[in-house]
C-alpha cells in the first residue's frame, strides 16, 4: 500500500505489520508454557501443551487472516473505552461494570481449578469400592481440544465478518447491521464460539471439576446477550427487524 493510498484509507483499515503476529504466538506459548510450569513445577502435563500449541496456532493464524482481510476488528477489539453510548444505550451499555467481572472471575477459577485438579488428581480419585473413578480417557481430551478449537475459530469467524465485533458494549459511528455470513443465521455467533470454547476447555485438559467455574463464566454472557440486545435495539437502526428476521441467538433452529 502507498503513501498515497494510506492516505485516503481511515488509519483502523491499514493493516498491522506482520511480525505483530509472531509475537503474539511467541507471547501465547511463553505465558501459557509458565503458568502450568510454575504452577506446577513440571514440563511433563501433556494435555497443557497441546492446549497451549493449538490456542496459540489458532489465534495467531486467526488474526493474521483478520488483519489481512479486516484489519479494523483487531482495534476494535482493542479497545478499552466506550466511544457510542448515547442516552438511549447508556443504561444497557453500563451493563459491563458487572457482567465482565463476574465472567473473568469464572475464567480465573476455572484455570486455578484445572491446575489444582492436575497437582491433586482429584478427577480421578477412585468415588467407589470397585475402584471406578472420573478419569478422563486421553481421546476424549483429544476430542474435547478439538470442539474447543472449532468454538475458537468460531469466534474468530465472527469477528472477521464483523468490523464492529468489540469485546465492550458500543455502537460505534457509522457501524451498520451486519446480517450476513454467520448472522444471517444467528445473532450472537461470537457468543456461541465462546460458549464452545470455555465448556470444553476443562475437558481438553482431563478435569471435570473445573466444569463448575466454566458454566458459571458462561451465565453472564447469557445474561450480556439481553442488555446487548436493549442496546442494539436502541442505537442501530434496522436492529428490530434484524430479530424478526433471524429468530436464533446461539443455536441455530434451536435458540
């Protein structure tokens, strides 16, 4: 792209440079890679490194397609200051002071319990006489890392057809309906990738006590969609229509 041509594109269009993105697989890999390490004290928890390998692969190559094709939703994504909120979306909007928190804190638990779960075994402590515990068989894991990933990836899907696919509730300045692609079949696939993505994740990595925390993460983000919805419906024109059209939230034909 030429000097020239950088001039006449809004500034959120221009791509980043390329090497932001090994950085970022290299960020992944070393965050993730210490926090089992240190946490505990051993290089040897397969399923942490193969959970960690794939996440960072995915997001790496993810966003990379993103900012080649759609450069604007990786700064939107961002962002940490709402921009759009009028009085009619102010009260929806505010909604985040509350239902972000609540979602880090089940994340947060769910990674302390994957990693007290791996130190203590707890998951497969034998719960009867016969010895029969809650052992999460390796394939299974396998299959649960892959359900994670596709989750992921339809997060990712949803932020590349979706300019304006921002972690905070806003309406940004000229953004448009966007009805097609995923949407055209539900109005929420980022939610529906998220909701993959952290329901497996325990799995993938052989605990099913940090269930409990994952599905707590997941409760505000359901409750997010309806304040998202007041908000839309109060600041997009067409939003109202949009939800007559495509009657599903999560699932298609289903929710």
């Amino acid at each position: 792209m030429t000097t020239e041509t950088q001039n006449n594109v809004d500034k959120d269009d221009i791509p980043l440079s390329g090497w932001f993105f090994l950085l970022i697989f290299v960020y992944m890999i070393g965050l993730f890679g210490f926090i089992f390490w240190f946490f505990t004290q051993t290089l040897t928890w397969l399923e942490a490194w193969l959970f960690t390998i794939a996440f960072a692969m995915n997001m790496t190559i993810s966003y990379y397609v993103i900012n080649k094709k759609n450069p604007r939703v990786i700064r939107n994504r961002m962002k940490i200051k709402k921009v759009g909120i009028t009085e009619k979306t102010k009260k929806s909007a505010g909604s985040d002071r509350f239902i972000l928190p609540l979602t880090g804190i089940g994340f947060f638990c769910t990674f302390v319990l994957l990693i007290f779960d791996y130190n203590t075994q707890w998951t497969n402590i034998p719960f009867d006489y016969n010895n029969q515990g809650t052992y999460i068989p390796f394939m299974v894991e396998i299959l649960a890392l892959v359900i994670s990933n596709i989750g992921l990836a339809i997060m990712n899907l949803a932020q590349l057809q979706n300019a304006y696919a921002s972690k905070l509730l806003d309406i940004n300045k000229d953004q448009k309906l966007i009805d097609t692609g995923l949407y055209a079949h539900i109005r929420h696939p980022l939610y529906s990738g998220a909701i993959i993505w952290v329901l497996f994740l325990p799995i993938s990595l052989g605990s099913w006590i940090s269930l409990i925390p994952a599905i707590l993460a997941i409760i505000p983000l359901l409750i997010r969609i309806k304040f998202e919805e007041d908000m839309l419906i109060n600041g997009m024109e067409g939003y109202e229509d949009y939800k007559t059209r495509v009657k599903y939230k999560l699932i298609p034909k289903i929710y």
